[in-house]
C-alpha cells in the first residue's frame, strides 16, 4: 500500500432517501476496488446494517462494514468515527475506498471537519459528499417549507419563530454536497421532477451537480473519484449550525416497536401507515416475522407511504423477531402509536 491518502465518500440524505440501496448498488458493481462501510443509524435497530451484510459481495467482506448505532456520527466523532477508522485501517488488506452512512438526522459538516484530526488527516481525504434526495418526497413539500410565505410572515410579525430542524437539516445535506443524487424519479412527472430539481438547485453549491436516478442506480465512476477533498473546502460549505459549538438531536425522537409475528403483511403495512397519518411519523423501517413464511420481511416507509418485500431467508440460529424503528419529531405520541400497531 502506498502512502496515499485513502478516500472516503460520505453518503447523507434524508430519511428514506434511498441512501442504503444506492450504496448496495455500488458494492455490486464497483468490482475493481475493495471497499470499506461505516454504517450511522438513528435508532436501536440497525436495519441499513443488515441489509448490506446480506449482500454477500467479495470486495467488500463482512469484517469491512462497520455499524455505529445509537449515536449520531457528526456528535461522536472522537467516541466512534475515529475508533472504527483505526479499525479499518488496521485491517491486513486496508480498504483502497471507505463509503460512510449517515443517519438520515446527521449534519455532515461537522464529519468533514473530523478529517481535519490530526489522528486521520494524514491516512484519509473526503473524496466526495453525495447527498441523496427522495424527489417524490420533496414534490409533496414534506422536508421544505413555503419560504415566501415563511419570508413575508417574518417580516409582519418579528416575533414568530418558523424554525424547521427538518428544513435545516434538508438544507445543510444540500449545501455541503459535491453530487446531488435526485432519487425516485420514476414516481415523479416531467413537471414534478424539474420543480424538485431547481428547488435543490438554489440550496446547493455552485459546483455541485445533480444527477437524477431512479432505485439509486447510479455508475458507482460517477460517484466514487470525485477527489473533493472536502476537507479543504469548509467555507463553501455553510450551516445553520456554523455558530454553534455543538449540535444535537433534541428535536426528534425515536423508539422501537416490537410486534408479534403476522399473519397478514398487507394488514400490517395499512397500520403502518395509518399510524403515520394520524401521528406525523418521518420514518418506519424493521424486520418482520410472517407466520409460515421461512423469509424475513422488510418494512421501510417515509411518512405514510410504506414499501416491503421479503429480503432474506432467516439463518437457521437467527432468533425470529418482529421490531420496527418509529422516527417522528419531538413530542412523537410513542403510546398512541403503538397502540395503532397493536389494532387487530
């Protein structure tokens, strides 16, 4: 190995972007490179984990895919990002490209700032910040708020605060991105698709580009080699949060839900996304067990609209449970959405 820099792409996007299944693409088709994983959920049941496990690629073995739970990666820098770093690194067979998962709540400016540590700069550059969209997402205005309105009821009344965490978050994903993925297009019209376009085009960077995409298959050429150096590049990539000296999480809550096996899948996605409706849920995501099924089900939804499909076989010593991961903002009605679950 030579004493090159190893690169590193970040992958950020809001919940439910598609952020797994495009990096699932990537390890399927970039052949050529062996490659690294360190996998941030927001929550206690890391789903992105498993489902990338389960790939069974030979390039990116399973002691190379590094998950971080219960934590936020931009908050733990020194606790965990730089551990699992070192880890990596010290593997026999160093990885030649490391892709980081955040969760879908991360800030990813402060995790470029950590490849400015003295303990990694000199082993690792940020090749590239890839933030991925869901287009049908933003078409229904649910992470973006209307900002002539927000703008015009600022200025009649000074003393109303519109801050939106989920607008924020949105919009520091998109100003620190070299490549914008607009994902989903296939839900999208020609009319939908070039709105959502132009809405990110006046949040990102001027040397950003956007490539649309559809399932996240992108030519994992076009997103690995940007050779951003991301690290170098801090001032042209504001926050809301620059001022502050740290950041958390305290507007959103998560819990998990754990569910007897089901008899009927359909059932339960209708209360899935009933419980959605009725509560503002952001995002829903777990394995289910299905009575007489010897396949595990996975659930992943943004807001009311619900996907699932059997994913995997369960593994003979595998203990068969149901838990799904709720993430709402703060002041999620925990009780109320269980009790939803639990309808007959």
């Amino acid at each position: 190995m030579s004493g090159a820099k190893i690169p590193a792409t970040i992958v950020t996007g809001f919940l439910g972007a598609g952020k797994t299944t495009l990096i699932r693409h990537v390890l399927e088709n970039a052949k050529d490179r062996r490659l690294a994983l360190v996998i941030n959920e927001f929550g206690d049941v890391g789903v992105d984990g498993e489902i990338l496990r389960a790939c069974g690629v030979e390039n990116c073995p399973e002691e190379n895919i590094v998950e971080l739970a219960n934590g936020c990666l931009c908050c733990t820098v020194a606790d965990d990002f730089i551990p699992a770093i070192e880890a990596l690194l010290a593997h026999e067979k160093r990885p030649d490209h490391i892709i980081i998962e955040t969760s879908g709540l991360a800030l990813p400016k402060p995790l470029v700032k950590a490849f400015d540590w003295p303990a990694i700069r000199s082993k690792l550059t940020v090749d590239g910040v890839i933030a991925v969209i869901d287009g049908k997402a933003v078409a229904e205005g649910r992470f973006a708020d209307d900002l002539d309105a927000i703008a015009q009821e600022r200025e009649d009344t000074q003393t109303i605060d519109h801050d939106n965490p989920l607008e924020e978050v949105f919009d520091d994903q998109l100003a620190c991105a070299d490549l914008i993925i607009l994902n989903k297009t296939d839900l999208l019209g020609a009319d939908e698709e070039r709105d959502v376009a132009d809405r990110l085009a006046l949040g990102a960077r001027k040397a950003a580009k956007i490539v649309r995409a559809s399932g996240g298959r992108v030519e994992p050429l076009v997103l690995l080699g940007l050779s951003a150096a991301a690290e170098d590049d801090l001032a042209n990539r504001p926050s809301h949060h620059d001022a502050e000296p740290e950041h958390d999480h305290d507007d959103f809550d998560s819990f998990v839900v754990s569910l007897s096996a089901v008899a009927d899948p359909a059932a339960l996605v209708a209360k899935l996304a009933e419980a959605a409706r009725a509560h503002d849920v952001l995002r829903i995501k777990g394995f289910v067990e299905v009575v007489g099924k010897p396949m595990r089900l996975l659930v992943q939804g943004v807001g009311a609209r619900i996907d699932h499909h059997f994913d995997r076989a369960w593994k003979p010593d595998e203990q068969r449970m149901s838990r799904v991961v709720i993430i709402g903002e703060k002041g999620l009605n925990r009780d109320a959405v269980i009790a939803t679950l639990a309808q007959p």
